[in-house]
C-alpha cells in the first residue's frame, strides 16, 4: 500500500458516478446553514462531516435507495427530530439508518496463512532492538515530558456495528452529544463504504491490528497510557540492557508518570455504599491531556466534552504505580470492595449494560467499565470489555497482601467471580471473536491474559490454589496458546501482532520454536517507522462508537515490542519453558 495506491483510490473516489442522493444532499439542508434545535448536532456535521476535506471525497457517493421519495423523506424526518425535539424518541430516529447500516458488507482482516518456516535471529539482533525501543521511548519522554498517543478516526467504522448494535448504542448511551456524533457518524460510514470512497479512507493492509496511517491524529496524554509505558520502562530495566544514563532518565520518567497516575489523574467518587474513594481518570481535567487548542474544541465537538473515570485506567495504574514500588496511600485502598458495585450479578445485565454491543456472552460476574463521577454522570452509558476484567484480576494479585484479600471472603468472591466469567467466555471460544471484545482485539486479550497468568503465578502454590479451586487458569493458558499458535503466528503478521504474539508466548510458557515467527518479523520491520522510531503506529486499542476510533503509536508499538522481546530474550537466554 503506497502513493500508487492511494493516488488511484482518491482518483476514483473523486471521478465515480453518483448513483443517488449524497449525504450531502440529505443533510446539507437541514444542518448546513441552520440555526436553533440542538445547536450540538449542527455545529458537529458541520466539523466532522461538512468539512472541506471529506466533501469532496463524499460528494458523489449516492445510495440509489435515497432515490425512493418516501424514503429519503423518512430518514430527513428523523434527522430533523433528533435536531429538534427536546427529548428525542432515539429508537425511532435510528430506526430508517439501521436498516440502510445493515446493506453495508464489512469484515475483519482475515491474514493469509503462512508455510514457509521462519529462522530466530540472534539475541544480538534482538538486543539491538530492545536498545532502539527503549532509546525512542525514553527520547520521546526527554522531548515532550510525556510519551504520546495518538488517536485517528476510521470513518468507514466498525464491522461488528450493525443495525442492531447501532441502536442499541443510540438507546444505551447517555449524552446527547455523543447519541449526535454516533447518529451522524453512523449515517456516514454508510455512503462511505458503499463507494469508491471507502476504498480511500479504509485501505487494506497486513496483519489483524490495524495500521495507523490517517493524516490527522490527535496527540494526547492519559494515565492509561503512562501505565503503560511504565510497564515498558520497567521491562527495559530488567533486560540489563540500558546505559547508566538511560537508567537515570528511565527512573525519573517512571516517577514522573507514576504521579500524573496516582496525583494528576485522581478523581473522588462515590461507592456504592456511599463512601468516598479515589479512582483514576483516562483524561485529567486541562491542560494535562495536552491537547492542542484546535483538538480541545474538536473533541467537544465530537461529544467528549465530559469524561469520567473507568475501572480499566484506575486498575492499570494501580498496578503499574504498585510495580514500581511507589508507596502512595492511594494504593491502600482495596478496589475489589469498589469494584464489587460494578459488577454484573445474576439477572442484572440489563441495569448495569446499558449498551450491550458484546451480548452474546455472558456476563456475570464480569466489571463494567464507566465509573459514574461525583455529579453522577456517566455519558458514555456502561459497557463491558473481558480484557478489562483481567486488568482487574491482575492488579488484584499484586496488591493480594495488601488489600487482605485472602482474609475477606466478600473480596475473594469478588475476584473468583471475575475467574468464573473469564472461563466462561474461553470455554465457549467466544474470546477468539472480535465481537466479544468492546476495546481490544483478541490478539491483544490473548497477551493480556498473559500478563494477568504471570502475576497469579508469583502467588504461593497454596494462594493459587485458594483462588483458583478448579484450574481455570491452566484451562484459558492452553486455550489462549492454541489461539496464538495455531492461529496469530500461523497467518501473516505486522510489527504489533508480533510483538503481542511475543508477549502471551513469553509469559504462557509456549514452545521456544513457535516465537521464530514473531521475532522474524519484528526484525524484518525494524526502521519501517521511519523518523518517529523504530515501527510504525498501529491500532492498540479502539472505540467503536460514535466511530472507530483507533487508539496507538509510535511509541506504543517501540513498547509493546520492546515487552515481547524482553520476554522472548528470557526465554532464550534460559532455553526451557517458563
């Protein structure tokens, strides 16, 4: 995929026949010089959608059904009542868009399997990536006095949304404008995809994690991420691999992101007994996210103009602060007791989901993301992701002393509550689906779950089995191997499915032969990034409403490959399983 590409791509988006009324001529006259009703919705197509850089691409790509009056009438109808009504009835405004969603065709990557047998390089090589990796992390921290993220926009979305999924994201979420952006962006991706255009905004590409290759990303800074890269800088350390120098800076860009997780981003809430306690946000309130000024107001813009804490930053930073052995009182407080009022029991999926994209699975005992803050707003509605569950489950191990989890039953149910639904969702197979997942790809549970196995392997034998009373974790390890090597190595990979490969085989105990694959890759890779480092971006996390959204970068994937080869180095150096 290169400039011949996309020059052909972009030729054709902007030379098709138009074979219908466009978004354009749809919209246009009811958003595009309107003013009153919902001023949100209309200030959002004209920024997201009415922009000069997408009409063009967007102009002539009609759907013939718009040609039916009744139905173009229908659907400009329901874009008029969710402008204009002051408690609009969403399931009937996205009623007409759902059954137009669901003639659009999209599906996941499906990488073509692979024959030929891959060489291990030698540590010498890998060794030379790991420096390359830790060096960028630790210059991007020198340059900005953070690790940045990015964030992109895929306009053509995701393909688990369907009609149904669709509606349920209108009817389940609570902001308004973010119902606004998902209904707008939802519409669009239908004239996208079905036309030359979505050629253009949704190219192909290798591998199952998706390359971040858009023109606009918007950089930004969260506790979740800091977490994260804290995690890596600790994996570089233990390689034995870094200068003196480098070692002073890792230090010092731990601590300082250690803070921003445990002081910066720490917001109070209320538990569900009442209490007070202290969670961590993705997006500390201005200017730490630094944003630019521009993004700032395009991200109210799009809907986001409230964030409130979730389970998954507070769990990760948690864990990475506690790794990093910081003493903060914070860390004293034993989550599992929150986390309690966040859990799906029997019979309540339907209060607590509120938008239940993955409902196929069951539930119970599983943690739902969104953390209400103090004024009680929750705008996102509640989801529930299963890799989320095992950040949960892993900061939970770590602090087992601490929070006396062996010596309170509540907590221990609490936590072998979330075991349970996580043997649930393995045994039926349904972890392999991306449908299964709100945030993450299965490649990414799959390493994920590896990271969650090895700290429970740091228990006394007698803990585990105290947790654990009926093997589950020896059932999902055999399982979530079998997917990596029969599955993720066994296809065509990137950079990033590599490296996560790398990390569920690194802590799984797999076969020293499967890592060839992944290390050959990582290694055939190396400069493909360019000026901004080692590799290039690819997606590490999503949303999936109001579109997708992909969430990466540079630095992530230098740190996700710089984790997995640490692992695999170990691995190598030790020539036997973990």
């Amino acid at each position: 995929m290169g400039v011949t590409y996309f020059a052909g791509a972009a030729y054709r988006a902007l030379t098709a026949s138009k074979v219908g009324p466009s978004l354009y001529d749809l919209c246009d006259p009811l958003f595009h010089k309107h003013t009153g009703g919902d001023a949100h919705i209309v200030k959002f197509y004209k920024t997201a959608l009415g922009n000069p850089a997408l009409r063009p691409l967007l102009c002539r790509a009609g759907l013939p059904e718009l040609r039916d009056p009744a139905r173009f009438k229908a659907i400009q109808q329901a874009l008029r009542a969710a402008r204009d009504d002051a408690s609009p009835d969403w399931k009937a405004i996205g009623q007409p868009i759902a059954e137009l969603l669901d003639t659009v065709t999209l599906s996941h990557p499906e990488p073509k399997p692979v024959t030929a047998s891959a060489q291990a390089p030698s540590l010498g090589e890998i060794d030379n990536v790991i420096k390359a990796c830790g060096a960028h992390l630790l210059r991007s921290f020198d340059r900005n006095g953070f690790i940045p993220t990015y964030a992109a926009f895929n306009l053509i979305g995701d393909p688990d949304m369907h009609g149904r999924d669709f509606l349920m994201a209108l009817t389940g979420l609570n902001s308004r404008g973010y119902k606004n952006s998902t209904l707008l962006f939802t519409l669009a991706r239908i004239f996208i995809a079905r036309s030359p255009a979505g050629k253009l905004i949704n190219p192909p590409w290798t591998g199952i994690a998706e390359p971040m290759w858009e023109p606009v990303q918007i950089r930004h800074r969260s506790a979740y991420y800091d977490a994260f890269f804290t995690e890596a800088l600790l994996s570089f350390g233990e390689t034995g691999l870094p200068s003196p120098d480098q070692t002073t800076s890792s230090h010092r860009a731990i601590d300082a992101m250690v803070e921003f997780c445990l002081v910066t981003s720490r917001e109070e809430v209320r538990s569900h007994d009442g209490t007070s306690v202290n969670v961590i946000t993705a997006l500390a309130p201005p200017p730490h996210p630094r944003f630019s000024r521009l993004f700032a107001q395009i991200k109210q813009d799009l809907g986001f103009g409230i964030y409130v804490p979730d389970c998954d930053t507070t769990a990760c930073s948690f864990s990475a602060a506690t790794q990093a052995g910081s003493t903060d009182p914070i860390l004293d407080q034993p989550l599992l007791d929150f986390y309690a009022g966040y859990q799906v029991g029997n019979g309540s999926n339907e209060p607590m989901v509120t938008v239940p994209l993955n409902d196929h699975i069951d539930y119970d005992g599983a943690i739902v993301t969104w953390i209400d803050n103090l004024a009680g707003e929750r705008p996102y509605g509640n989801d529930l992701d299963p890799t989320l569950n095992l950040d949960v489950l892993e900061v939970s191990f770590r602090n087992l002393v601490r929070w006396k989890v062996m010596e309170t039953p509540t907590r221990l149910e609490t936590m072998q509550r979330i075991i349970g639904f996580q043997r649930r969702l393995v045994a039926s197979g349904a972890f392999a689906d991306p449908k299964s997942h709100i945030y993450y790809l299965p490649e990414l549970y799959s390493a994920y779950f590896g990271r969650c196995y090895a700290a429970f392997r740091e228990l006394p034998a007698e803990t585990q089995q105290a947790i654990d009373t009926d093997g589950t974790f020896d059932f999902i390890r055999l399982r979530v191997l079998a997917y990596v090597q029969d599955e993720l190595i066994a296809r065509e990979m990137n950079t990033f499915d590599a490296a996560l490969a790398l990390i569920a085989l690194g802590h799984l105990g797999g076969e020293l032969a499967h890592f060839a694959p992944a290390l050959r890759c990582i290694i055939t890779a190396t400069g493909e990034g360019g000026r901004k480092g080692p590799f290039k971006a690819y997606e590490w996390n999503k949303m999936k409403t109001p579109t997708r959204i992909l969430v990466g970068g540079p630095e992530v994937t230098s740190a996700f490959v710089l984790m997995g080869l640490a692992l695999a180095r170990r691995r190598m150096m030790n020539g036997h399983a973990a």
